[in-house]
C-alpha cells in the first residue's frame, strides 16, 4: 500500500541559477571588452606599449594590465555562464573560489595602501618626475600629462618648478629653448572668454615673481590635488569599492547555493 505522504523532489532554483548566467554575461562582455583594449594598444606602437620604455615603470608595460584584467574577467565570466546555464558544480566552485581569492587579494591591497600610504605618495612624486622628464618624447604620454594637469586644475608633482627637470622647460643658462622657465600650456588657467587655447601661455611664467605666476598658471601639484581630491570624494570612492566588494560576496554566495542546490538533486536521483 502506498504512503499518503506528497513527496516533492528538490529542484534547482531557476532565479539564482538565471541571476548568476546574467550577471557572468556582463562580467564576460567587461573582459572581452578589456581585451580588446589591450590587443588594441598591443597592435598600436606608440599608444600604449612605449611608455614602459619612456618612464620608469621596472620594464612593466601597461598593455599587460588590461590583458591580465581582461583575461580573468573573461575566464570567470565564462565559468560562471557555462556553470550556471549546464548546472556544473565544478565551474561554479571554480568561479566562487577564484573570485573569493580576488576579493581577498583586493582586501590586501586595500590595508597596504593605507599602511604604506606614505610610500605609494612618493612612487607617484617619482611616476610623475620621470613623466616630466619625457614630457617631449612620446605624444601620447604627454596628451597624459596634459590631460591630468588639465583635469586637475595643477602644475607638476608638487609645483610648477617640478618642470625645470625637463630639458626644453628648465631654466639654466644653457637652455636654448623658446619654452626656457615655462611651463606647458595645460597648466595655464583657463580663461572663459578665449575659444582658442593658447599653447605658448606657459612661456617664461616661471621667471616671474610667485604671485604674478598665480594668475597665469595653476599652483598646485597634481599629487596634494589628488589627495585633496581623494579626501573630497571618500564617501563615493569608499562606496564604489564597497560596493564592488558586496558585489564579490554576493555572488560567491549565489554561486555556492546553486552548487548545494546541484549537489543535493543529483544525490535524490
């Protein structure tokens, strides 16, 4: 005789396992999108692939890091899709694993940035100098600069006279240079007035007395503007990485409670 008892098997659930393909989809597209990026400056020579051998950067090229980046995006996003849409625990626990070792990675750097603060200050002072020192040598290194000084509203590391260790910007006697004491056009203030930006505002600015300088060019360094930035802006730079990080967890837990969803219907067959 059978029982009375209604058995209801135990199933995958649709939305966790939907949720998880979805969001790996656009983790996925991420990485194919910074591949190509880097596959890009790769391919470019002189966009993005020379100004390791410009700067001092210990021979690290920063093509790499769009390659790195846009290659683990690519592989967890794709574990995850396969994962979650064939219901294979393997490459659910891969995924939950190898993001879990992210987060923890994320987690260090976040506590030796501010241990060694300090440190990481004086790295930028020194990337910002030797950037300086090769402003002429390479366009898109000093669209770069350009751009940050601009967008900053600054004038080298920790001031406009960072700019005497340039060749063509210092101020020694034997400087023959037509830009001699002066600095590029993007640490001149911006007037509204003008629609034409007057690349020779910088010349000979340095030759005269700091107050007159503070009319015609910006003061400040980029590294006490960034800071200042950093320290303006902490509640959303805070969020952002927190926000990243809820990201992380929670789709480590998602992931994990699809996997005992799998594990315990293929042990009901």
């Amino acid at each position: 005789m059978m029982s009375g008892k209604h058995f209801k098997a135990h199933e995958v659930s649709c939305c966790i396992k939907y949720f998880i393909f979805g969001f790996n989809i656009i983790f996925w597209l991420l990485g194919v999108a910074f591949l190509g990026i880097g596959l890009w400056a790769w391919s470019e020579k002189g966009v993005l692939s020379n100004i390791s051998s410009i700067t001092d950067l210990g021979g690290f090229d920063p093509v790499w890091l769009f390659l790195v980046v846009g290659g683990v995006m690519f592989i967890l996003g794709f574990a995850g899709c396969i994962g979650a849409l064939r219901e294979n625990s393997f490459l659910l626990k891969f995924f939950s694993v190898f993001l879990g070792i992210i987060f923890f990675l994320e987690l260090t750097a976040g506590v030796l940035a501010f241990v060694f603060k300090d440190w990481i200050k004086d790295q930028l002072n020194f990337f910002i100098n030797n950037n300086i020192r090769a402003y002429r040598d390479d366009i898109d290194l000093q669209n770069l600069i350009d751009f940050t000084q601009e967008y900053w509203e600054c004038c080298g590391a920790f001031g406009a006279d960072d700019w005497n260790l340039n060749i063509y910007f210092n101020c020694t006697d034997s400087n023959p240079s037509r830009e001699k004491c002066g600095v590029p056009f993007s640490c001149c203030t911006k007037d509204p007035a003008e629609d034409v930006i007057n690349t020779q505002c910088g010349y000979d600015i340095r030759a005269k007395a700091d107050s007159e300088q503070r009319t015609f060019i910006y003061i400040k360094g980029c590294v006490p503007q960034f800071e200042k930035w950093l320290q303006d802006n902490l509640t959303v730079v805070a969020g952002i990485f927190i926000g990243i990080a809820l990201l992380q967890i929670f789709g480590i837990c998602l992931a994990q409670n699809l996997v005992s969803d799998i594990e315990v219907v293929r042990e009901s067959w």
